[in-house]
C-alpha cells in the first residue's frame, strides 16, 4: 500500500511538471537579459518596460479589461436573474433548461465562435453592422452567462423557499425581498460567479478571434498576432502578467470558497442538536 502511494504521489508530481514547467520557464526568460529563448543572460526588467511602452499592448490591454468587466457585470445580473427564475419553477422545466444551459460549457469554443459569429454576420447583413466592440462583447457575456448560473443554482438549493414568501406576508415587495431576504443568502455564489466570468473574458481567446472584426483586439489576440512574427520575449513579459492576473483570481476564488464551506460547517456544528446544552450550574 506505502509503495502505491508513493508511486501515484511520483506520478502526480510528473503530471504538474509537465504541464506548469513550460509556464516556468516563460516566467523565467521574461527577466532575460537576452533575446535568446535558450540562453540567460542575466536579470532585466527591459521587457515589461518596453511592454508597457508599446501602444498596441496598451491598447489591447484596456479592451480586454473593458470588454471583460462589462461582460462579467452584466453576465451576473442575466445569470443571477435567470437562475432565481429557473428555481421558481417544476422539477422538469428546471432540469430541462438547465440541459440546454450546460450546452455552451460542455461545447467547443471554436463550435460557440464560428456559430455567434454566422449570427451576428447574418444580423449585421439586415442591419447594415459589422463585428467589432459591440459583437465582441455579446459574445463574451453569451458564455459567460451559463458559469453564473451554475455558481448561483447550488447557493439558492441551499436557501430556505420560504423565506421569500414570509418576507412577501410581513409587507415586502417582491423586489424588496430579493434584495433584502434572498440577494444576502446567495451573495457568496453571485460573487464566485463574477469572479469566474471576469476570469474567462480576461484568458478567451478562440471566440473573441471570430467575433471581434478587424478594428477590435484584445490580449490573448494580440500575442498571436506576435507569435506569427518574429517571436519577442514582449511576448513573455504579457503572458507572465496574463498568467499572473488569472492566477490571482483563482486563488481569490478557492480562497472564498474555503472560507465559506468553513463558516457554513461552524453554523451546522453550532445548530447540530446532539451537541449538549451547557448545563446553570455550569454557567
């Protein structure tokens, strides 16, 4: 049993090896000196100085932030609306619906990116509109869309229905019950869910390829269009930030969730009623 411990543990470890060691090295030569992708030849910071010098990767970088805020706001309130109204309703449309919902996650991105992109070529034919800005940013609020509702759905299962009932019989609204009874109770899911759509703006590449025209770049197109170049370690220093970002995000996220499964588990260890009651004398 010790000896097939060790060995899967052996295995794992290759595993990250192999799949974080190129990102290491591109970290790495992001300092070099050089513009040898071989040879290192000492630490500089020359990359990222030149990198935010450039006015194309400025340029690239603001509409990637803009399109990914945007997309990530607006995903969450299309989700969290969406997912409240799918949990008001029967075992079967809910499931029903939810199916279709998984459709765009479960997909490829290439299949997602050439579909939005025949309709919105289809749409702009009636309307006399091309792809740019406005195309590109449906297109990230269309997948995005489905992650909010996945990280809303579980926190409103955990929900008791009735309090929004009983908050609607003490005189409230309901719009003041959602956002006074219900809102706080899912709050934790709402804000995973941002989080997760901001992140899948900020790294998509392939469908922000086909629905973003000709006028319109973001990060992730930007370093392609320098990969069919010749290669600058520019490239390093933006994909080590880029890496960074998402990076920072995901721990953001895990870290929440952690706390929360933590602070839920107390307030069922506090509620548990096989813990005995502290006896007067005790006290």
């Amino acid at each position: 049993m010790k000896k097939s411990g060790i060995l899967s543990k052996i295995f794992i470890g290759l595993v990250f090896l192999f799949l974080y060691a190129p990102i290491a090295v591109l970290i790495v030569f992001s300092f070099n000196a050089s513009k040898s992708r071989t040879v290192w030849a000492g630490f500089t910071l020359d990359w990222y100085v030149e990198l935010f010098s450039d006015s194309a990767v400025m340029e690239a970088f603001g509409t990637t932030i803009l399109v990914s805020v945007l997309a990530a706001i607006i995903a969450t309130v299309l989700g969290t609306v969406t997912a409240v109204g799918l949990n008001q309703m029967g075992k079967r449309s809910r499931n029903f619906l939810l199916g279709v919902n998984n459709i765009p996650v479960m997909n490829s991105e290439i299949i997602t990116g050439v579909s939005l992109m025949l309709l919105f070529l289809t749409i702009g034919n009636v309307l006399r509109t091309r792809l740019g800005f406005g195309t590109l940013l449906l297109s990230h609020i269309t997948f995005d869309t489905p992650y909010v509702i996945l990280s809303v759905m579980p926190k409103l299962r955990q929900m008791d229905k009735n309090m929004f009932e009983a908050a609607q019989d003490l005189g409230a609204t309901k719009i003041q019950s959602f956002f006074k009874v219900v809102l706080p109770q899912i709050r934790s899911g709402v804000v995973n869910g941002m989080l997760i759509a901001f992140t899948l703006s900020l790294d998509d590449f392939v469908i922000s390829y086909f629905t973003s025209g000709t006028d319109v770049q973001t990060l992730s197109m930007l370093i392609y269009s320098m990969t069919r170049k010749r290669i600058s370690p520019k490239i390093n220093a933006l994909s080590t930030i880029l890496f960074v970002a998402v990076l920072a995000l995901l721990v953001i996220v895990n870290v929440r969730q952690f706390r929360q499964e933590k602070a839920q588990a107390k307030k069922e260890a506090a509620l548990d009623p096989d813990i005995p009651d502290i006896e007067p004398e005790e006290i």
